[in-house]
C-alpha cells in the first residue's frame, strides 16, 4: 500500500471507509475496541524501594556488606555498625541524586489537546482528543493542536507549526494534493499535519490516518521506552576497580591467614587479623565519597544554568567527544530576524533607507502588537514578527500606522498565489500593499521605487533583483518581494497588476552569538561539534559555516542521502560529517549510534519532541529549559536552563574537573588503604603482634580519611582544563602511570607506619617495660602515625605534576577544614581517656609525639621530590 500522503483524497476515503461526512457513533465504537484510545501507553516505572535496592548491586558494595556481616558475626559489632551506616548513606544519596523515574510518556500526554472538534453523522462536535478514531474528519483552525496524525483534505492558507517534531524553524504551509514521492521526509509532507503540532495560520480539514502510539509522535515514545540506559565510563571503571581490589582483597586475606597458620599462631587470632586486612583493603567510603563529590557537582553545574537529572551525568560530560546539537532554538535564537533589505539601488546600510518597504511590509501583516509587563511584544506568524520587529527599532509602530492607513480590504495569502495584498485609506486615495514570493511579485511589477521616485522597471533592474534573489537564497535567507500602487477603488481582480516594485527583504533564524564562542572552545578541547536539524540543507550549511561547525559543503548530508546508507555504511563515514540536515527522530538516533560505536563519548542537546529518543540514546542528553518540551527535559541527563549552547561547554568543564577530582579522591583513598595493608602484612610475615587493630583500620578509612577525599573532591579547576583533549572513555583509572604511583606512595606510608611502630616498641622495651606495655606505646605511634601521614598525603594529591608547595598549599580551603576537624578528632581520642580504652591506645610522650609528627610529614616531602624529577 502506498503512504497516505501519495493517495489522492477518494482513495483515502475508501481505504479508511470514511466520507466528509465522517463516521458514525456505531463505528466510533467498534473503532475504539479495534484501535484504542488515541493515548500513550503507560511503561511500569520503578518504586522507590526497587531504586534503594538498585543502589546495592555494586560489586564493592555487596563486599562491603559481607565484611560488615562478618565482623558483626565474630563481635566486632562497632565495625560492622559503622561499615553498614556507610553503605546505606551511599544508597539514600543515590535515590537523592539520582532521579531515574522517567516521565517521558506522561509528559508525550500532556502534549495532546483535550478537546477537538470532529465531524461525525454530518455534524461537527467537540469532542475529547482520546475518543478520536482512524477515519474521523478533523476540522483545524489557527490556535488549536493537531490531536492525530492527519491526511488534509482541505486547506486554506493553512500554516502549521511543526519546530517540536521537525525541527523546521517556520510554520510549514500546507496544502491537500497528493504528493508524487515516496520518499520524502516527515518535514516535507505539506499533506499531513502531525499530532502536537498547531495550527498559526489558516483553515482546513484532515482524516485520521493514525492515532496513539501509531502516530509520528507515539513512535518516538516507543523509542523512549525502548532506550536502554547505559553506565557511564566512571560507573564501568569503578565497578573494575572494585572487582579488582575485592579479588586482591581476598587473595591478600588468604595468604596471610595461611602464612600465620604456618607460623604457628592461633587460628582465631588469624582469622581477626585477616578480616582487619580485608578491612584495610576495601575503601569502605569510596562509593559515598564518588557519590557526595558528583551531588556537589550537580549544585556547581546549577550555578552555572545547567541541572542535572541524573547523577552520574556530571562524570560522562567530562569525557565528551562530540556534541551534537540541534539547531533551531539551540544554536539559533528561534525569532526570524531581517538581514538583508535590496532596493534598486543596492543594499540598504541603513533601515531608514528601505522605510517605504517597512511601511508596506507592516501594512501587508496580520502581526498583533501588544504591550506586556510595560514590554512590547509581537504575535504571529514568525516570518510576519521578523517584519514588525525590525520596523519598531526604526521607530516605525505597527499601530501608529493602522491609524494612519487604515485597512478597508484585503485578499489573503494563499499557497496557489504566493502572494497577500491589503487595501489601506490613506488621506483620500487607496494604496495598494503587496508582499509575496519575489519571482510572482516581480512578474506583476511595470514599475519600481528608485530613491522616493517612481519610474518604469528595465531589464536590468529585473536581472539585478533577480541576482539579489539568488545571493540571498544561496545564504539561506528567507526572502520576501513588497510593491504597492495607489488607486481609487478596491478592484479585488486587478489589485495585483501594475506595482511599483519597492524591494527584498531577506530573513533567518540567525545563530547565537555565544555559540559561537563555545564552537571554537570546543574545537580548542578536541570536541567535534555536530549540528543535526530538521531544517533544509541550505539554511543550515549556512548557519553552519557562521558558526565554524562547517568548512566546506562536502561535510553536509540529508536525511534523504541518509536514509539510503546502512548502519554499516553509516558507522564508516559519520565522522566525514559535520551537518546533517532535513533528518526525521529516527535518523538521529542512528547518527548518535554510529558515534557512538565509533567509541565517541556523544552529547546531545535538543528542545523539541523530535529530539527526545537521540537526547536518551546519546551518553548525555541535554535538553533546553526555556524553549525545551517536557519530553525532552524527560528524556535528558540534563536541562540548560538558559537554553544556551555554550552552558553545555560550560558544563563538559565542569564535568572535565568533578572526574579529575573524583581521581584524586580515589588515588588518595587507595594509597592510604595500600599503607594499611604494607602495615600488616608485613607484621604478620615478620611474626609480629599486631601493630594495627580492625578499629584503627575503620576509623582511619571512615573519618580521617572520607574528609579529605571529599575535601579533594572540591578543588577547584586546573589551569588549561578546556586545552586538553578529551580523556578516553576507555582509559582505566589506574593508567599513565597512576596506579604505580598509588602503590608506591601506599607502600611509603605503610613503612613509614612501620618505622613508627618499631621506633615504639624499642622505646618500650629501652624503658624495661612490659610487652603489653610496649606493644601498646608501638601500636600508638602506628596508629597516629597512619591517620597523621595520610592527612599530609591529601595536599601530595591535589596535583600530578605541580608542585603543591609551589602553587599554594593552602588554597584548598576545604582540604584545610577537613584536615583541621580531623586532626581534632584523632587529638580527642588521644587525649580522651575513655576514647584511648575503646581505641586501646596511650598517652605518648614529647619524644614519640616528635617521631610521630616527622613520619607523618615525610610523604609529602618524598612525593615533592619526585615531582621535580619527573618535571624534569
């Protein structure tokens, strides 16, 4: 069967067993049992308590869980208390953050008008839009939505807007003719209105074609509900990490259990010991402190006009390789604008010059003018407002000049004519105003305006204006012809005969200005800009190359050429291509695919309906807050509240920074747990008493060392951020060195723990006492020694390269809080004698308490060393 809009309007009748008439109540019914409601289907969402559970199927949380089971199993209750507390804060932050409920479909709903106006029986009623049927005659007027997928079947000057499922930046004229191709695009059907489009302009009727999710809209929203969400390339390399450091984990445990079994010690004793190493292996607040540093992100990002809908959509933009964006609202301004006026003699530089072809341009105009919140605003068709607006910068006011030339008459525009011609009185004659397609216009001129005097029109002003027409048309310039003549009567057959040319005017939906700042920042980061639009392939290679997403028209392709390619052939050449133009809601989910399996990180940002399954396909959809539908905002990680290209630069930024402090965080964490481990297993291969108890190792990981990591978390961004080329996706965590780096720093912090213990122990031993004695002066100085050193260690991570010292040691005003309220905390436990009986520590003297503070500063005096060497 051919598509609807290639059938001529008998042959819609009889495939949809319909007439003008419409249908009857009868078949309305049997209708509605075979179709259905004309409404979304409701997709089933998660309840709160399936997302609190969702937040425990990571790999470290569920080890987290078990070593908290297992040290509450053998009594250890305090650690097990404090483990479980942290992993049920991380889940509760995460259900926060993390709105994952997706509103998409209920907001697809909200879009259909409530109420439609159908002809059923011959007669035409009201009736509510879900009752509409295939086969229902739908009669249109200006001001109301499309409530279904229609075949015209007439129309009268009828103008449609369709920005929100085309992305086309004007209403689109429609007509009821059968169309000859096959394969046109949903943009350039002129015989069909779509569902949640509105009528601007005109009149006419349309048969149902398609209703609910059969529609071009409902398609979308099974797209939307067929998305399935993906990680982000921190969740992926974290959840390595954690299998990585659960497996290491246990492997260390079971080696050393065998080792002291081997040595002879007690089997329960091991077993405690072992289970203190697991606990020193797992950073128990690793995953609350990834979690609090994107929450703080997501606060920054709102500063900055960006909020984020879901959590980890802060890390992905970090590492963000394309942004595709759409065009019209996002990198235009959405307002047509004049550009361009042509009179005879030549362009005007100034607006004042063309003030005869203003005067006309607003007589000719259906625009209202109305003053709001003490601001003037127009109302209208777009093309219509552009032509008012940039008469009221001249001082021309569009009511001022109704009083004067009051209308009596016109003939309005229709598609057939290209053409609108008002009758105005003015003083005691009758002009004649004209605006229309230049081309008709012209042919009907015998006269034109040359500097306020009228002579006949030559052959080479026609050839002039004609090349005026084509410059224009080839910069994707909207343009518009306007003549008058005066007369004595309104003579309806002859009012269009006979004008005095006057000139063209020349209007776009032009780029924003700060786009184009953020084009170039993004090149300069290694970002490809992409701009996907619904609009014609003309208009946005010109916008394109005004911009600098374009350099040559070679990088430009249609949805038609697109169409034809397979997803192979499109996977090989999407990075030839830097505009895509005249494409459908399904050719830009393929393009955000290919990117994608390209191994791109791909954004996209967007604000109308035809943007929302490539706005979830994409790594990062960010939809626009002003201009943006509900459906996009739904189907977004994030929403510009500015609807400002260069916010989503803005925010890549910031997610480039959030990423490179959430790696601090864990490059810190993890050193810290290496020092734990070196501590103890070097004790338990060389048979010594334990110089760090279960509790130390918890305390340690959950108060001394969770402030600075989130401290860290905090640091503002690097110089040359936005110089550097996006980090790949793929890269580990632990690559260019990193993980060598971490290890070796653990292992300085576990021998420096060590030096300290040993240091006590003799010192114990010099004094006669005993070894319970001395054991416990040796496991304090290990103790603090661990918790001190590691708070130095923090500022170590506040740069790779830099020097800490150099660039301002204290610049990081919540590193420096954070070390301060936890250096408090481990003085109140030395200081505190109750605190020292849990912890079982004692009281050190001037001497150790000096040998305590000189390890405690060693890493950072180590690690600044070997920064100058690899600077150099």
């Amino acid at each position: 069967m051919k598509p609807f809009y290639m059938l001529t309007k008998q042959e819609i009748f009889s495939e949809l067993n319909t007439n003008e008439n419409g249908i009857s109540d009868e078949e309305v019914k049997r209708r509605l049992s075979e179709f259905g409601y004309n409404e979304f289907k409701e997709r089933k969402t998660k309840s709160l308590f399936q997302r609190f559970l969702d937040q425990f199927k990571d790999f470290l949380v569920i080890i987290l869980i078990v070593a908290a089971l297992i040290s509450g199993f053998v009594g250890e209750i305090a650690d097990s208390i404090i483990i479980l507390f942290v992993v049920i804060l991380n889940a509760v932050l995460g259900v926060i953050q993390e709105n994952k409920a997706e509103k998409s479909l209920s907001a697809l709903k909200k879009m259909a008008a409530p109420l439609a106006v159908v002809v059923r029986n011959g007669i035409s009623k009201e009736i509510p839009v879900r009752e509409i049927v295939p086969g229902d005659i739908v009669v249109l007027e200006a001001g109301r939505f499309v409530p279904a997928d229609l075949r015209l079947i007439e129309a009268v000057n009828l103008k449609i807007e369709e920005s929100s499922l085309t992305g086309e930046s004007v209403p689109v004229e429609k007509s009821s003719e059968a169309l000859d191709n096959e394969n046109i695009s949903i943009g350039d059907r002129k015989n069909m209105a779509f569902m949640s489009s509105m009528v601007t302009y005109g009149r006419g009727k349309g048969v149902v074609v398609a209703t609910g999710m059969k529609t071009e809209i409902g398609k979308i929203a099974d797209m939307l509900s067929n998305v399935e969400e993906e990680q982000t390339p921190l969740q992926v390399k974290l959840e390595e990490a954690g299998k990585w450091m659960g497996i290491t984990a246990l492997v260390i445990c079971a080696v050393m259990f065998l080792v002291g079994i081997l040595r002879g010690h007690e089997l329960f004793d091991m077993f405690m010991t072992s289970i203190a190493l697991a606990v020193a292996a797992i950073p128990e607040g690793l995953p609350a402190v990834v979690t609090i540093v994107l929450a703080v992100g997501v606060q920054k990002m709102i500063k900055r006009n960006a909020i984020i809908r879901k959590l980890p959509a802060v890390e992905t933009l970090g590492c963000a390789t394309v942004i595709c964006s759409d065009k019209t609202g996002t990198l235009t301004q959405n307002k047509m604008t004049v550009k361009e006026i042509f009179t005879v003699n030549g362009y005007a530089d100034d607006i004042l010059d063309a003030k005869k072809a203003l005067i006309i341009a607003n007589l000719c105009n259906d625009t209202k003018v109305v003053e709001e919140n003490g601001k003037i605003v127009t109302l209208g068709d777009p093309t219509e407002t552009a032509l008012v607006d940039i008469a009221l910068k001249a001082g021309i006011d569009k009511r001022e000049l109704e009083k004067q030339y009051l209308r009596i008459d016109e003939i309005p525009f229709d598609s057939d004519r290209k053409l609108m011609t008002t009758f105005n009185r003015y003083e005691d004659k009758i002009e004649v105003n004209v605006k229309g397609a230049p081309d008709i216009l012209l042919s009907k001129c015998k006269f034109i305006l040359d500097n306020n005097a009228v002579r006949e029109i030559t052959n080479d002003d026609i050839e002039r204006i004609k090349r005026a027409n084509e410059e224009m048309a080839a910069k994707a310039l909207r343009v518009l012809a306007v003549g008058y003549k005066n007369t004595n009567e309104v003579d309806i057959n002859n009012a269009e005969k006979d004008l005095i040319f006057v000139a063209l005017i020349g209007m776009i939906d032009p780029p924003r200005e700060e786009a184009k700042d953020a084009v170039k920042k993004c090149k300069t980061a290694g970002i490809k800009p992409v701009m996907i639009t619904g609009d014609h392939k003309t208009t946005a290679i010109a916008i394109a190359k005004e911009l600098g997403i374009l350099n040559s028209d070679e990088e430009a392709i249609t949805g038609v050429e697109l169409e034809k390619m397979s997803d192979e052939e499109l996977f090989n050449n999407v990075t030839r291509y830097s505009v895509y133009a005249r494409v459908s809601p399904e050719h830009k989910v393929r393009i955000v695919e290919a990117w994608k399996r390209n191994g791109q990180i791909v954004a996209m940002t967007g604000d109308g309906v035809n943007d929302a399954p490539a706005l979830k396909t994409a790594n990062i959809g960010a939809a626009m807050g002003i201009t943006g539908t509900d459906v996009a905002k739904e189907a977004a990680d994030m929403v510009l509240t500015d609807d400002n290209f260069a916010t989503i630069v803005a925010a890549v930024e910031e997610g480039r920074t959030i990423y490179s402090n959430i790696k601090k965080s864990i490059s810190y964490l993890l050193s810290c747990n290496i020092g734990e481990i070196v501590t103890l297993f070097v004790a338990t291969l060389l048979g010594w008493a334990e110089p760090l108890l279960p509790i130390h190792i918890l305390w340690v990981n959950l108060v001394t060392d969770s402030l600075p990591a989130l401290a860290l978390g905090m640091e503002p961004a690097e110089e040359g951020v936005m110089k550097q080329p996006p980090r790949d996706p793929n890269e580990g965590i632990f690559s260019k060195g990193t993980g060598f780096r971490i290890l070796i720093q653990g292992i300085l912090i576990g021998a420096l723990t060590l030096i300290a213990y040993v240091y006590g122990v003799n010192y114990g031993k010099k004094q006669g006492l005993s070894f319970e004695e001395y054991e416990l002066i040796g496991r304090t100085m290990a103790f603090f020694t661990l918790s001190l050193s590691q708070l130095v260690h923090a500022y170590n991570n506040r740069y790779e390269l830099k020097s800490v010292i150099a660039s301002g040691i204290f610049k990081n005003r919540y590193l420096n809080l954070a070390v301060l309220i936890s250096l408090f905390i481990q003085i109140t436990v030395l200081s505190t004698s109750f605190l020292r009986r849990i912890f079982k520590v004692t009281l050190l003297n001037r001497e150790q308490l000096v040998v305590v503070l000189l390890c405690s500063i060693a890493p950072l005096v180590v690690v600044e060393i070997a920064k100058l060497f690899r600077k150099k």
